[in-house]
C-alpha cells in the first residue's frame, strides 16, 4: 500500500460559505505553542493578517441563471510539493509519515522565495515573527494523544456546520476521505502543473427530480377521485393489518 | 510581483560586479595571447577587481535586506542539491573569494608559471586565478537568472531568455564599467574594453527588446475553471474571502499600474542601453573617460529600472484567486 497521505476532502456542494473554518483555523492556529498569526492594524482602515485558511465565493453564469460557489482555499499538502525543493535552508518540508507539507519556523529565513512556488497562493508570511506560515492540517492536534480520538481532527473540520469538510488518509482505500473522492467524482486543483495536490474537492451536484403525470395522481386510488376516502368498515382488511382508522 | 528594492540591488550590483571582473580577465588574456603591448600594470587589475569585490559585497549586503530572519541566513546554503537560491548564495562567496585572490595576487606581482603551451604561450598564477573567478561569475549569472526562470507560475520569468538577459545586462554594465575604469586609468585597454561593452550592450538590448515583446502575449496555463475546478464558460470571483490586504495581494503584485510599468520601460531601453550605446560609440578611438562614467551612471539607473519593470511584469498564477472583495 502507498505511503499516508492526511488529507481534506472539501465538498463543494454542501460548504455554504459561513467561514466558521476560517475563524476556528485562526483561533486553534493563533494559540498554539507556534505563536501567534499575526495580524497588523486589525481594527484599522486596511487591515492584514495571516490566516492559513480563506473562504471565497465565485458565480458562474449569467443573472438569473447564476450559481455560486463558496470555495473554501487552504495548503492543499501536494504529493510533489513545489514550494519544498526551492527552499535554500530546508526549512519547508513534507513528513515522510504522513505527507503533510511543513515549514520549520526555526530554519526559515523569511526570503519568501516558496511562496513564488507555489501556484495556490496557499502560503503567508507572518512580517511580525518574519517566517512563512501556511496550513499546518493542525498537526499539533491530530497527534495529540491527550484528546479523544474523534476530536484528532483538523481545527477547520470539527467546526464546519454541515460537515463539508472530510478529513482522512486519502491513500486508504476503506477511509471516509478516500472513499468520498471515489464516490463523489473528487478533483484536484490545478492539476495542469503536476502538483498532485492532496487536498480534494467534491464537485458541486445538481439534485433534481422528474415527476410524470401518473405520479401527480394517485395510482391506487380506486375511485380516480382526489379527496379523503370513505372510512372502511370495521372489519375490513387494511393496509397495516391492524386498524382502518 | 512587488519588486523588492534589496533583490534590484542586489542583482544589479553583483551583475555589474561579476561582468567587470569578466571584463578584467579578457583584458588580461587579450594580452597574454596577442602580440601587442605587453599588458597593464598588475595594480591596474588589482584595483579594478577591488572595484568589483565592492558591487559584489555591496550587493551581498543589499541581499541581507531581504532576508526576515538575516542571522540564519548561513542555513541558505544546505539545499544546494535542489534549490537555485542555494546555489547562488553559496557562489556569491566563493566568486567573492577567487576575486579577492585575484586582486591579491595581482597586487603581490606574484606569477609563478603553472604551463607552458607548445606556441610559447604560458599560463600564470594570475591569470588562472583569473580564469577561476571568471569561470565562477559566470555560473553566479546562471544561478541568479534560474532562480527568476524557474518559477514556472510566472509565465513571464519562466524561459530561458530571463538567464540569457541577466548574463548579457551583467556583462554590459560590467565591461561599461571596466571601460570607463580603463579609460579614466588611461589605460591601453580603454578602446578594447569600449568596443566589447558596445557589442555587449546592443546585444542585451537586443534579447531584453525581444523578452518585452514575448512577455507582451504569453499564455496562461491556468483560468479559473482549473483554479476552482468548475468547468463553467462564464466564472467570476465575488469575494476572495477578505475585505483588507493579505500576503497574496501585497507581495503578488506591483505598485503602479501599467502605465508605470510602460514608462519604465522606455526609460530603461533609453537609460539602460540606448543612451550607454551612444556614449560608448562615441568615445570609441578617444581618451579619457568622462563621457564613459556619464555611461556608467546611467547604465545602471537604467539597470535598477529595468529589474523593477522584470518584477512588475511578472504575474503570478496565484492572482487568479485575488481578484473581488466584497
């Protein structure tokens, strides 16, 4: 079997864009023992921050035949991580056990150069510590043994509402994430540039519904009227077998 | 992309630097081959490299500016197998090194024969060194240019053409330099040195001219349909998720808009090569070098210009996602 690859599955046809993986991102990232992601003139006219994970919002079409998409955008972990090799220090890196695209903020140099490699704009660099930040897929919470095993699971999937987020090894076939992918035609983003991301999307799905007339009417109704049946007498057969009424 | 005024200093220094010190070592293999006059005092190379020892420092602590976190910038030379940066900040030294060796050994008059060819010629501590440190700048220029070329999200960097024009402008600032060094030196080199920056610098007017135009029209691998996975003819962005700024808009694109973008354009082609072309033709057979460091100064405001249009020009994939606030 090939390698762990811990991955999110985001599905796009049940994110209805509230953010509250953005604000949980933010809360659990900024507490932990990394420091703080840092914002600068937060209450100000223009402010900056950095945030691991960014929620957007696109229409396709034209009004009144428009559809939106709330798009969900963090570090998509790639297979074959661009933004790794041209890190001069070896600061930013992928763990072997579990492919999860890291950067050790006590290597970097803050040169910035992995941002320009990286085709997802996944990466921020934090001006007040002067290193790059990026999605960390909560490592320092999915390997906490202290928590209760269904709680080790990224910050931004314990707080999705509708559960749009899928967490999971991606190269298990038997897990949820995996199986998601399968099952629901998942996709990578970009994939004209061989990034292999690990990160999938579930497309968004059109649910509709075709009624035919004998539908609208009941089949088994006897009397081909519409309207409260007569009672049936006490003793007759019915549906459930044990009452008529 | 924003240009950083630290990474245009740096790469105009050090270009300067390098391509003088490639200069220098012409020069001098101009003498030990030919049959002219016997050749330039060693104090007169030991001074230029000197000269270029001071752009490639200067440009070394222009770098630093760069850097967040400049006290571990000695971790930068561990990724030399995969990254270009690496590369170029572990050569920045070592070319600093071997010029230093060669300023020094000119200076000492120390020249130990290491060969002798069967024509007569003969191959001395000097000019091996030379040799060295020439060898070494030239794969710097390498260096430097594939750190712009191989970012691959930037349609506009990512040919050869960036490595092709950072070698070329290098070198045309630095013989330009060594030109008006030679002719305010009074040196015999003056006229050689002269002709090499004009061809120099006509040709890497010639190749940046022909990067302006290829960057007018290059396609985009990426829409938003791939960017967000939706196979939609008709996609816009509503919201990139955040009324304020963010890394990705700040460091992803350039103040000024395309009107600035043009005019640094035409002034850097003017600056940069049009105006050093002139002088240097027109101090051609003279002496002196008044006109030529006039050349010198403006080259390089010219230089400064152009790698900040190189920066601005260069759009990056990642904008496809910061388009809208709302």
């Amino acid at each position: 079997m090939s390698k762990v690859q811990l991955a999110l599955v985001i599905d796009l046809n049940v994110c209805v864009g509230c953010h509250a993986c953005v604000t949980s991102c933010k809360e659990w990232n900024t507490s932990g023992w990394a420091g703080p992601l840092t914002d600068q003139n937060p209450y100000g006219a223009d402010p900056t921050g950095v945030f691991f994970n960014r929620v957007q919002t696109y229409e396709c079409g034209t009004y009144p035949n428009t559809e939106t998409i709330h798009f969900p955008k963090s570090c998509l972990h790639c297979e074959e991580p661009p933004c790794v090799p041209v890190c001069p220090t070896g600061a930013s890196y992928k763990r072997e056990e579990d492919g999860i695209v890291l950067v050790d903020y006590d290597k970097c140099i803050g040169c910035k150069y992995c941002s320009w490699s990286c085709p997802y704009g996944a990466r921020e660099f934090d001006p007040v510590q002067g290193v790059m930040k990026k999605c960390t897929l909560c490592v320092d919470r999915i390997t906490d043994t202290t928590l209760a095993e269904d709680r080790r699971k990224p910050a931004c999937v314990l707080a999705c509402p509708p559960a749009a987020r899928i967490f999971g090894d991606i190269n298990d076939p038997e897990s949820e994430a995996a199986k998601a992918i399968r099952d629901y035609g998942g996709f990578q983003l970009m994939p004209e540039w061989g990034t292999n991301p690990a990160n999938h999307y579930l497309p968004r799905r059109k649910i509709s519904m075709t009624l035919h007339k004998d539908e609208l009417v009941r089949a088994d109704n006897p009397l081909k009227i519409e309207g409260e049946l007569p009672r049936p007498s006490f003793n007759a057969p019915s549906i459930d077998d044990l009452s008529g009424w | 992309m924003r240009p950083a005024f630290s990474v245009l200093f740096l790469t105009t220094l050090i270009g300067t630097g390098q391509g003088l010190l490639i200069a220098l070592v012409t020069a001098q293999f101009f003498f030990v081959i030919g049959s002219g006059p016997s050749g330039e005092s060693g104090a007169f190379y030991a001074l230029g490299s000197a000269l270029a020892l001071a752009l490639l420092g200067l440009g070394l602590v222009a770098s630093f500016f760069h850097l967040a976190n400049p006290q571990r910038a000695w971790r930068s030379a561990a990724k030399w197998r995969t990254s270009w940066l690496s590369r170029e900040v572990i050569l920045i030294p070592a070319v600093c090194g071997l010029t230093l060796l060669y300023a020094l050994d000119h200076w000492l008059g120390w020249t130990p024969v290491l060969m002798v060819f069967a024509n007569g010629k003969a191959l001395d501590l000097p000019m091996a060194l030379g040799f060295a440190a020439a060898a070494a700048a030239l794969v710097l220029f390498v260096c430097t240019g594939m750190i712009y070329a191989c970012v691959k999200f930037i349609r506009q960097w990512s040919s050869s053409w960036t490595v092709i024009n950072f070698l070329l402008m290098g070198l045309s600032s630095g013989f330009t330099l060594a030109a008006a060094y030679a002719g305010l030196m009074d040196s015999v080199l003056r006229d050689f040195l002269v002709a090499d920056a004009l061809a120099a610098t006509l040709l890497a007017m010639a190749t940046r001219l022909y990067q302006v135009r290829r960057n007018g029209h290059v396609r985009f691998r990426s829409s938003l349909k791939t960017a967000i996975g939706t196979h939609h003819p008709q996609i816009r962005q509503i919201t990139q998720g955040f009324m304020g700024q963010s890394f990705n808009t700040i460091e992803f694109t350039a103040p000024g808009g395309a009107g600035t973008v043009r005019g640094l354009t035409v002034f850097f082609i003017l600056a940069g090569f049009a105006v050093p072309a002139a002088l240097l033709a027109a101090s051609l057979g003279g002496t002196g070098g008044a006109l030529l460091a006039v050349a010198v100064a403006s080259q390089f405001a010219g230089l400064l210009a152009e790698r900040w249009v190189f920066f601005a020009a260069g759009v990056h994939v990642q904008n496809l996602y910061y388009q809208a606030k709302a």
